[in-house]
C-alpha cells in the first residue's frame, strides 16, 4: 500500500441540513502547482528523488475531494433510476435535488464549479510532475514507469470530467505557462477526438507499466488494459453532432478494442470473489483482491490524525440513534431498483409485466441474492451485523420516509468495526474502506457488450453467465446465505440459455450491469453513453412519482440533461473559449 503523506486539509462545504458555497478562483488552479518540497534540478532527475514529487498527485486522489465532491461521483449517480440523492430533506443539498429531477439546474448551482476545480486542482499536481519527470533520465526504467503512472491518473480526472461535462479542456501539454492555462479551448477537440486524447494517455501507459505492483496503489498493466476497455466503450458510441447528445453510431473498430484490452490472458491471477460483499470490506485480507484491478488506497493509524480515511462516502451512512447520530443518510436505493432484483422462476431477471406489488422481505417473489449485499432491506440486518436489524422506521430514513427505507451498502462499514476501521471525525464518519475504481466483474460485462454488438451473442451470453455463476454461488456461500432460513427471503438465480439477437443480447447486459453494479456510481452514464438516458429516466418519473412525491413534475430533457452544464464561473473566466453543452442552458 501506497501511504499518502499528504495530510487532508479540506474544508468540508456540505453539512447535514445546509449548504455552504465554496467556490474557487481560476487562479487556484495555477496555485495548486507549487511544488510540496524542495529538490534541486539535479535531484529531482535523480530516480531515487523523484517520488518525492510524485507522491502529491497521488495524494490529491484523496486530499483534493471530499463528500460533496467525490471522485466517485455518487452524488451525479443519483440522476439515474438506481438512487435517490436522500438527506433530511429538499433544501438539504438542494443544487443535487434540483438534478435528480432533471428541471430547474442553474449554470450558477455550486456543485457543478466545486467538481470542476477539484478535478483541475488534481491534474495541475499531475502535470507538474510531468513536466519534472520530463527532465529526468528517459532511458531509466523507473522513470518510464512513474511517467506511465501520471499519464494513467491524468486519464483518470480526465475520463471523469468529460463524463460530467462532455465539453472540457485537457490539461495534455508539457511546461503549460499561465497564458497557455488562458488559452485553453473545451472545443479544441471533438467529442471523439477528447476520448482519443484519454487514450493516448492510456496506450502510452499500457506500453510500460508493469504487470504487478509492489505498492498496490500503482496502477499496472492489466489496470489499464481495463480502463482503455472503459475508454473504448464511450468512444464507440459515437456522440458528435454539436448541437446533440444523441447516439448518432456505434463504432465497430473501437468495439474491437474493447475486445482487445478484455482479452483474459492480460488478467492472469485475476477473477472474481465468491462473494460479490468481498469486494466492499475494509478489512486488510480483503482489500486488493483479486477481482480489484485499480483502487484508491485509503489507510489508518498512519500518524495522521485520523489517518488517510476515505470521506468521500461519509454522507452515505445511515442516521442510527446511539451510533451514527451524525450519519447523513445520503444516496438512498430506490423502489425501482430493489424491484429490479426480482426474478422469475427460472432465476432470470423481470423485464416486463413485473408484479404490482413492490418487493418486500416476507413475499413469495423471489430475488437475486446480489439484492441484499447492495441494498440495506428492511428486516435485514444493517450491514449484516443482526444488532442493527433495519425497519421502516424514522431510525432508517432521517427524511421520516421521504426517500424511502432503503440504505446503501457498499459504501458502508459494519458499526461493530467502529474504531477499528470507522471513525468519527470532526462529527461526521470516514472508514479506511478502498474505493475499488476497477474490478474484474466490470472487464467481463465490457467484453459481453462489446461481443454482442459485434454480433457474437453466443460469446457475449457465456460472460454474463459467468458474472451470474458467481451470484448464484452466493446463494449457498456468501454473508447473506443463511437470509433464506432467517428471514424468510427466497433466492432464485439462473443461467441465459439459447440463442439470442443483438437487440435481445444487448437487453440482457444493460440489465446485468444495472444488477452487478448497481451504487458503484455507473448506471446513470450507462444509460448515457448507450442513448438511453431519457427514456429510462422518464419512465422511472413516471412510474415512482406515484410512490415518491418529491419525484412529481420531474423531466428528463433529451439532449440537455445527459451532461452538466459548463459552469458559469468557468465560462466567465474563460475570454471567450469555452462554449457551452446544447441544451440552452
């Protein structure tokens, strides 16, 4: 494990119940680029010096965001059909109320700028280490290496901003002066042509990291093999008319990369876990396993104060009275969701005429076993620890019900680790959990798509029956194997057999996404990058306004809503060479 010297200094801006606006200069993007010691030209060409000023891009993973800024990017997460934002109530956090229900989004709303110079203030640490390992002996392997590394955690803020904000500019050029920073163009490149640029980061990393890592925070080779996977995808779905969002084609080249870098012989010694929770465990035989590719290392009794905990999840946990008093009960998993995990009486998922009645613990429905390692459910146990049994209660929704008595769970650490592995800091909770950014299971369902849309159903169904395998095994072995006997659950998993279509097969991986991965902060720009955002989201309105009052006169606006608009503040500041999203914002 990489331990991050960098001691957390933020000031955290969201408090449970009210908003306090922090926004930054453009100027704080150039100040971020000071160096954090003091190494002269010849040391910092020497490799054995040169970790010294690479460790603040690393530490910036951690230092730079915060909960209402996570680099998850849970809080955006919450605009798809899997979560509600959750809280007190609308006016806490109301900028990402307002965005969860697609209407009313100002180009002023703090959140958007916060994000924005957060990611900024990261890549400035990264550029300047590229401009210091420029200078440094190219022929010298550790040198080669450490300079993949950064290009990987460039590709990293980058992928996530373009994601966020489609129309970006990319910090991408050595010895960038402050006249270059002020000349910087988010059209400079096309749609396609920014994916590219991510890439190429990524591509000229690929060639040089190596296959295992020492220190588990490095990313390696089969880490970024995953990522370009990642990159591959979005870039297939062609989006580049200016005036649109629309899915104007799906690139077979770029699908074929995404076969290229799933290829299993890059991820030997990889797989999955019997039990999908393994992944989301802070203890230290579980973190770094073997379906983890590339995770954010967060650390504790390191002789920080409260350690290098993570709190970019700390709004996530739940209100328990004598426990969690200050939990803020963010990132709440919907009706929709949870009804998604039923099945029928082959195992499969429901795709139509569901059953009227929601899913509740207790009924005859049965359900895939993955519902209950993702979803807190009433009657279950929170976080499987049977001292907390969770109910309908104002104890589980500090909205009183408003968003509902569900709770996330991968972001949360069982109460019974408190002090051990969750701490209270300055009133409010962090863990030393790792952020899995990367997981195998991630590398299989980015193969299955890529394959079926390619026209290898047949290939592409093999793969999603091997995520299943896994779920169906925890229905015997797993932390929730015994649910059956004691609360009256009934599991039903089974495998896809025949023969498929495109149309059919595609079907079938969105769903199996939707299921595998569901609140690791993916599904909103699934539905994105596949075309589908309005007319999922529209129909979840619809059909959860019923149940959820604060989701009536919701709107999901096609070719406006599937990105945020480009901050006011950054338009400004910008002389004219920023251009906005479509959408009239």
């Amino acid at each position: 494990m990489i331990t991050y010297s960098i001691k957390n200094t933020f000031v955290a801006c969201l408090l449970c119940g009210s908003i306090v606006a922090a926004l930054t200069s453009c100027s704080d993007f150039l100040d971020e680029q000071v160096p954090q010691a003091t190494l002269t030209q010849d040391e910092v060409k020497n490799p054995e010096y040169i970790d010294n000023v690479l460790i603040s891009a690393y530490a910036g993973l951690l230092s730079i965001e915060d909960m209402n800024s996570s680099f998850s990017l849970w809080n955006y997460d919450t605009r798809s059909d899997d979560a509600y934002v959750g809280g007190s109530d609308f006016s806490d956090g109301e900028p990402f109320h307002i965005l969860e229900k697609s209407s009313g989004i100002m180009t002023t709303d703090w959140p958007y700028n916060d994000i924005w110079n957060r990611f900024y203030k990261y890549l400035s640490r990264i550029s300047l280490s590229l401009d210091m390992l420029a200078v440094a002996d190219q022929e010298n392997t550790t040198i080669q290496q450490r300079t993949a590394e950064m290009k990987f955690l460039r590709a990293y803020g980058h992928f996530q901003l373009k994601r966020l904000f489609k129309k970006i500019p990319f910090v991408n050029k050595l010895n960038m002066e402050e006249e270059d920073y002020n000349n910087l163009s988010n059209t400079e490149y096309t749609n396609d042509e920014g994916w590219q640029q991510i890439i190429n980061d990524l591509e000229d990393a690929y060639a040089v990291l190596p296959v295992e890592q020492i220190e588990k925070g490095r990313p390696t080779k089969a880490a970024c093999a995953a990522f370009l996977a990642k990159v591959y995808l979005y870039k297939a779905y062609r989006q580049d008319d200016a005036n649109s969002n629309q899915v104007t084609g799906i690139n077979e080249a770029d699908l074929q990369k995404v076969i290229e870098y799933t290829n299993p012989s890059i991820y030997t010694g990889y797989g999955l876990e019997n039990d999908l929770h393994n992944n989301f465990r802070p203890e230290e035989q579980y973190e770094n396993g073997k379906e983890s590719l590339w995770a954010i290392q967060y650390s504790r009794n390191d002789g920080t104060v409260y350690g290098n905990l993570n709190f970019s999840y700390r709004l996530i946990v739940p209100c328990i009275p004598k426990v969690h008093d200050s939990g803020c009960d963010f990132y709440k998993p919907s009706i929709n969701l949870v009804n998604a995990y039923r099945t029928t009486s082959d195992g499969l998922p429901i795709f139509d005429n569901a059953p009227a009645a929601d899913y509740a613990v207790g009924s005859t429905q049965t359900v895939d076993p993955r519902l209950f390692v993702t979803v807190g459910v009433p009657e279950t146990p929170y976080m499987f620890n049977t001292n907390f049994m969770m109910s309908r209660t104002n104890t589980w929704s500090r909205s009183g019900g408003t968003y509902g008595y569900f709770v996330s769970l991968k972001q949360n650490v069982d109460p019974a680790l408190t002090d051990s592995y969750l701490f209270v800091c300055d009133n409010q909770w962090a863990s030393s959990m790792n952020r899995v950014v990367f997981r195998y299971a991630d590398v299989l369902l980015m193969r299955a798509e890529a394959m079926a849309q390619t026209g290898k159903t047949a290939d592409a169904i093999v793969l999603v029956n091997q995520v299943r395998d896994r779920a169906a095994g925890m229905a015997k072995n797993s932390i929730v194997a015994n649910y059956p006997n004691k609360y009256g659950v009934h599991f039903a998993i089974g495998k896809y057999n025949g023969s498929y279509s495109k149309e059919e097969a595609m079907k079938i991986i969105k769903m199996e996404r939707r299921l595998e991965l569901a609140m690791e902060s993916e599904r909103f720009f699934d539905l994105v990058r596949w075309g589908d955002a309005a007319t999922v989201i529209n129909r979840f309105y619809s059909s959860e306004s019923e149940k959820m009052e604060f989701l009536k006169d919701s709107k999901f606006t096609s070719n406006k809503n599937e990105y945020l608009p480009v901050p006011f503040e950054q338009l400004a500041a910008s002389n004219g060479h920023y251009t906005q999203n479509c959408g009239q914002w």
